[in-house]
C-alpha cells in the first residue's frame, strides 16, 4: 500500500480558535510524523497568528513549520491550481468551487474528505467513511468522524504527548514561575476557559469559602466579563491577579498551543471548551469541566449526554452523580447545588478516573495514524 503524498487541509474559522487549533495541530503531526506535504488554506491568518506568531497575515503564499500556508480569499485564483492526493475539508467548510472542478479534472481523483466534528453519540461508528457522491461532478467524499471508540476515526494525539503531559506535571513550579506565578502546593490550582456562563456566580461563591486555597488560571476569553461581575471587579489586566476569600484568579496572557497543554497538565482542575481543548485536557489527564459549543434548539444537549455516558460508565456512582450534575450546571441544565462539594469528597477517585480515561483513550490509534492508514488502502 502506498501512502499518498501531497496533502490538502481547508479551515474556515469560524468559532475563534477551535477550528484552526485542530487543523494546525493535524497539519503539523501529518508533516512532523509522515514526513507529508501539507498545504493548509486558512480564510482568517489574523487568528491564525495568535495561535502561532511566524505566520504572516499579509501573505497569501508562505511556509511555517514545513508546511505550505495558503490565504484561502473568496476571489482567489485557482486556475493553474493542482490539488493534493488527498483532500480534507475541516468541519465541512466547502472548498472552492474552482477547486472542486480541478479535482474532478484529475485521471486519478483525489481522496476527499470531510472532517467531522467530534461526537460520541452511538450512530457516529455506523456513519463513519461513509460516502457521498458529488451531485454533478465525478467525485466522491467520506465522511470522517473522530470518536472515542474503535469503529472511528480516534483523537488527535501527537507521538510522545502521554510522556510530555507527566514531564509537564513534574515540572508545574517551574511553569509557574514562567507565567510570573507563585502558587502554593497545597492550593487546588485551576484553569477556566469557557462561554459566556450564568452558572459562574455560584460557583465562584463556593471557590471562596474554599476550606483549602483556590488559584484561578484565567486566560483572554469570552467568560472574562462575567467573573469580573461576579466578583464586583471592574478589571483584571493580563498579568494581575486579584483575591476573594480563599480565591485568587491570575489573568493570563494568550498562551500558544503548546504552554496551554502545559497549563492543562500543571493545573488539578481544567474547565475547558468546544473540542480542541476539550481532546487536550483529556490527554492531560487532570480532572475537567466541559463546556459544549451551545446549538439552536438544544442540539448540543445529546452530544453532552452521550459523552458522559461513556465517561462515566466505569465510575461509582458516588463520583458519577455530583459530576455529571456539575458539568449539567455548566451547562445551563440544572442547578450546580451540592454537587462542588460532594466532588471534593470524592477527589482522589476524580483524579484517578481522569487518569484512567486517559489511559482507556491511548488503548485507540490516534486520528492521524487512523487518517493515514485508511487513505493507504484508497
């Protein structure tokens, strides 16, 4: 079987930074572990650059990493374009037209892929590679789901991260120390980053009466503006911190890809959001809160129960309900109660749970390495 060579990834940003965070870190361990030819068309290098500070906004052609970075623009030229052997559209953003009529020119079509976005509802291994012919032209797209069970298309997971995330963990005073912080060992350290949240007021109202010291990490992000209400604070610039009670929060600056895994992996507890940060703080191993991308008319709701589900199906009951009431409250779906300090109870048992999903997880073939080998035997 023969790997294919030359590589096509389209990202549209839509939602900020999970987009291009899944497409830059897929185009990366494509290129950095198969030695691929990546070119990646990207419509907003603005954000792109916040993720990764080499690349260049004001060029439409350049190479960062290995990789060829297209300005992908609504009235670019494609007429001398030759696609890859592979193709994957991120999150079906629809490549152009013009690129699509190029495809369908090829002797040999290429193999076109739409990237999923990441679900563990019980239909996604039977829609996985499924096929869709092109309505008018010659060509055919799969459907490829990421997923947490065999039968799918697996995580993201770089070759070495499970041994970067402990050296990491070893190494947190140290990344502390980076970030300009001082925080005590015996502290509950963690790290928020999620959508705007009605649910933060309480929550912060119990990290107050904290019987052990709570440190906030708090990156730039859209839930900014309602902890600085809850907690009756005008502003907290990056690189400040400020206390209330047993609660200190620390504003972060925007961290790259790589000092955020390292946050995820020094911090005990992770609040995260949408997907990619959601894939990395289950390899960071740390107990964590997700915070689904909210739908119209609650579509988002049977996605959360179906992960929870497969999350919990392993965990004691003790542990399983507080949590899944907790992650119902962060998102909108009940009242958070006592389920804060009923999880404290259980935290030795929170810990190792989130360790032992880890492991469960890395049993899986990575989604790069499931990505490549089906596109061998295309």
């Amino acid at each position: 079987m023969t790997l294919p060579r030359h590589w096509d990834l389209f990202c549209a940003v839509i939602d900020n930074f999970g987009d291009i965070g899944v497409c830059w870190r897929l185009a990366r361990q494509l290129q950095h572990e198969y030695q691929l030819p990546v070119r990646l068309w990207v419509d907003d290098l603005t954000v792109f650059r916040q993720l990764c500070p080499s690349v260049d906004p004001t060029q439409a052609q350049q190479w960062v990493e290995g990789i060829e970075i297209v300005h992908w623009l609504p009235d670019m030229s494609l007429e001398h374009i030759q696609p890859g052997e592979v193709v994957i559209e991120a999150f079906a953003c629809n490549p152009p037209e013009a690129f699509l009529t190029a495809m369908a020119r090829q002797a040999m079509k290429p193999l076109w892929l739409n990237l999923e976005y990441l679900s563990a509802e019980d239909w996604v291994p039977g829609c996985h590679l499924l096929p869709s012919p092109h309505p008018r032209l010659p060509l055919r797209k799969y459907f490829f789901f990421p997923g947490f069970v065999p039968g799918t298309g697996g995580l993201l997971r770089e070759d070495g991260l499970l041994a970067q995330v402990t050296a990491d963990r070893q190494q947190r005073t140290l990344f502390w120390q980076s970030l300009g912080l001082a925080i005590p060992e015996a502290a509950l350290c963690v790290s928020l980053f999620a959508y705007e949240n009605p649910c933060l007021t309480e929550l912060l109202q119990a990290w107050q009466h904290s019987p052990v010291p709570i440190h906030c990490l708090m990156p730039p992000g859209r839930v900014v503006p309602d902890l600085l209400k809850a907690l009756q604070w005008s502003e907290l610039p990056v690189g400040r911190s400020g206390s209330r009670g047993a609660l200190t929060v620390h504003a972060l600056p925007f961290l790259s890809p790589r000092h955020y895994d390292q946050q995820l992996a020094c911090c005990d507890l992770n609040f995260v959001r949408g997907e990619d940060s959601f894939v990395r703080a289950q390899w960071a191993a740390q107990a964590m809160v997700w915070h689904i991308y909210p739908q119209a008319e609650d579509a988002h709701v049977p996605k959360l129960e179906a992960f929870l589900d497969g999350y919990l199906s392993s965990a004691d009951k003790t542990l399983a309900t507080p949590l899944r009431q907790l992650w119902h409250a962060w998102n909108g779906l009940g009242p958070l109660a006592d389920s804060w300090s009923a999880l404290m109870a259980q935290w030795p048992r929170w810990q190792q749970h989130a360790r032992q999903w880890q492991q469960q997880q890395a049993q899986q073939p990575s989604l790069a390495d499931n990505l490549v080998e089906w596109a061998k035997t295309r």
